[in-house]
C-alpha cells in the first residue's frame, strides 16, 4: 500500500491521508478486514505526526471505514464496495452544502427528491 501526503497541499494532512485511505480501500489496496500499520508507523513512514495520523483514522472510524479494536488493532471494516466511495461523496456534499448556507434539512430533502 503506497501512501502520500503533500505538505504543499493547501489541504490538511489528516485530510490527506483520510483520502488516501478511502482511496486505497476503493481500488482495492485494503480490503475489509485488513489491519492497518500503527500510528506510529504511518506517520514515521509519511514524516508526519502520529496525531495528525490519528485524526484522519478517527474520521474514517466515525465515517464506518475503520474498526479500532483494543489489542487487535486498526481494521479496515466489512463495508460493501461502494460505502467508502458514497461515504466520500456525502462528506463532499454536506461540506457544499455548508459554504453555500445550505442547512441539514435541506440537504436531505435535496436527496429526497432523487429518490
């Protein structure tokens, strides 16, 4: 698996990473089930903080993608195929929705309609 984050990026790195995660999980780098390296060890590896680390799998954990699991580890969760990528999209949607004023509720009913 080949991570990179970009500190010319105007992007936050834990931003980066959490991308490059989902990344990965949608091509098929990480399948469910599969642990993820340390904290520690990811941030060694893209010479960035192990917080900086910590909070972009903290983001993915809260969006379904991880599992952390006292003394078994980061894993990546049994989400279908397309949770990562749909995930991603909602996220970019609702960060839309507020630049341009929109609220929760109107989002919703935005995707109502579609459906």
């Amino acid at each position: 698996m080949l991570l990179h984050v970009d500190p010319a990026d105007p992007r936050p790195l834990h931003e980066q990473l959490a991308a490059e995660l989902r990344r990965a999980v949608r091509l098929g780098d990480l399948a469910a089930g599969d642990r993820l390296p340390t904290a520690k060890e990811l941030a060694g590896a893209l010479g960035i903080n192990a917080n900086t680390v910590l909070r972009a799998m903290r983001e993915l954990r809260d969006e379904g993608l991880l599992e952390f699991r006292r003394g078994r580890g980061v894993r990546v969760s049994a989400l279908s195929p397309g949770a990562a990528e749909v995930t991603e999209l909602v996220r970019q949607l609702v960060a839309a929705g507020d630049r341009h004023g929109y609220r929760r509720a109107e989002l919703v009913h935005m995707i109502e309609r579609f459906g």
